[in-house]
C-alpha cells in the first residue's frame, strides 16, 4: 500500500475524523463516562497524529518498525489505563476499530474516481487497523495479567498475618490450602515477625487448613525449621482428630513439634516455655 493516501487524508482531515470518531465511540459500547469525554478524545488526538507520523515514515505492512514505537507505545499506555478503569478487552479494542468508518469515509472522498485504489487502499487500511487492534488486546491482556498477579500475591499476604499474643509469642492462623508460592510467603511473613518482635514461640495454627497432605505437612515442616533457624520454636495448633488420622497415615514425622488441639492450649503451652503465668482473680 502506497502510504501517501492514508497519510494525506489523516493530516487533511484530522479533525473531522477525531469528530467523526468520537461520534462513532458514543454509539458503539465504549462507556465514554468511565474516564471522561475529554481524556479520550485527547487520546484519540493523539494516536491520530502519531498514526499520521508512522505512515508517513514507515511501512504500513508492519507495526514492529522503529517508526510505530511512539503509536505502540500509546496504545500500551491506553490499553494498562483501561485495564484500571474495568473496561473490558472488546471494548478496548473498539477504541481502535471506531477509526475505520470515518477513515474510509475520507478515503472515499479522496479516490472517488480511481475505484481500483479505492479498493486497494480500503482493504490496506483495514488491515492497518486490524493490527493496530489487535496490539491493542494483546497490551491489555498482558497488563490484566500482570494486575492478577499482583492481587493474588496481595491477598495471599493479606491471608497469612502474623500477630503477636503476646510478649515473646507469635500466632500465625492459616485459612486455606497450602501450596508452595503460599508457604514462600508464610515463611517469609512469620521470619520477618521474629526478627522484628525476637519472639521465642510461634503457634501455627491449622484449624481453616481443610487438608493436610504431604505436600501441605512438608510445607509446614520447612517453615518450622526456617523459623527454629532464627531462634523460634513452633507449636502446632488445630490438630483435629481426621487431621491426626491423616499425618499418621501419610508417616509425616511431628515427633519433636508440640502440636496442640486448640489455639488456647498452645498458647497457654507457650505462655509455659516462655516463663509467664496466667492467673484468673476471683470476684466477690
């Protein structure tokens, strides 16, 4: 495709078409009132110039060249915004797609009477386009990856916090499954705790875990002993009778952990090896 025409007809007309495509957007299923009227039609401003500046220095047959590195990285910049505004991939992609029908519009005008190079650059632009949009998708779904990630590792420290009982005790209650990536963090949570607080006793509690397997008593085994390396003893609490009947049945070795049924045994346990008492006042 000969770049002159769609160059020629986005500088002559730019802003028709940014009318033209604004219009097209307020009728299509993008929700202008996300993010506001005036941010997208400043964006759509922008691509068009930079579209027009990519035409007419680069090749229309490939959006991968040095010349299209300002117009990707836009559409990069668009796509992560709408990923934080909740607007979905298709109607990210809209935004792009909207552009065709006044862009062909013009190109109409343009070549009214060479209807060969009408055909051949419609069909060229469409393709332009085509790609255009799908760069579009991909940038948003990689940026909506990237934001499920980080709010998966957001709750899993949400899901393991580390609370002091008391002096020298740490409690970590676990709610859930045991996998590795949460035993990473497990571990590194209730470290972190030790050498802050230079608490002696740490109570793991189990009693939201729903299963214990190998591979949950292995997890909670390595934590055990990364915690012992910084000083800290462990006491298992929540050890329920299905659970008991499970560990023995798999041979997982807790000989030297203290493992208690309830959170208030091991904590009155801990409250032992640390030197405290509890004493109950009687009332008149």
């Amino acid at each position: 495709m000969s770049n002159e025409t769609l160059g020629q007809v986005i500088k002559q007309y730019h802003s028709e078409l940014l009318e033209g495509w604004m219009a097209v957007l307020k009728n299509s299923l993008v929700r202008l009132d996300k993010s506001g009227e005036a941010e997208i039609r400043q964006q759509a401003s922008q691509l068009l110039s930079f579209l027009q500046k990519s035409i007419e220095t680069g090749s229309t047959a490939s959006i991968d060249g040095k010349e299209w590195a300002e117009t990707r990285a836009l559409l990069r910049d668009i796509s992560q915004l709408r990923v934080k505004q909740g607007y979905s991939s298709i109607e990210t992609a809209m935004f792009v797609f909207a552009l065709k029908e006044p862009v062909f519009a013009y190109i109409r005008t343009a070549l009214s009477n060479q209807p060969q190079m009408l055909v051949e650059q419609t069909a060229a632009a469409s393709s332009l386009f085509d790609r255009l949009g799908l760069f579009t998708i991909e940038m948003y779904q990689k940026n909506r990856e990237e934001v499920i990630v980080r709010q998966q590792q957001e709750l899993l420290e949400l899901s393991t916090p580390v609370v002091q009982l008391w002096q020298n005790i740490l409690a970590l209650p676990l709610i859930g499954t045991l996998d590795s990536a949460r035993t990473q963090v497990v571990m590194e949570n209730l470290l972190q705790k030790i050498v802050e607080t230079g608490a002696l006793i740490a109570i793991i509690d189990i009693t939201g875990v729903p299963t214990v397997d190998t591979l949950v008593a292995q997890h909670l085994l390595k934590t055990i002993a990364a915690a012992r390396l910084m000083g800290a003893d462990c006491i298992i609490s929540g050890i329920r009778p299905q659970i008991a009947q499970t560990i023995v049945h798999l041979g997982v070795n807790l000989e030297d952990v203290i493992t208690k049924a309830t959170l208030a045994d091991a904590f009155m346990i801990a409250l032992k090896k640390t030197g405290a008492t509890v004493t109950v006042e009687k009332t008149a």
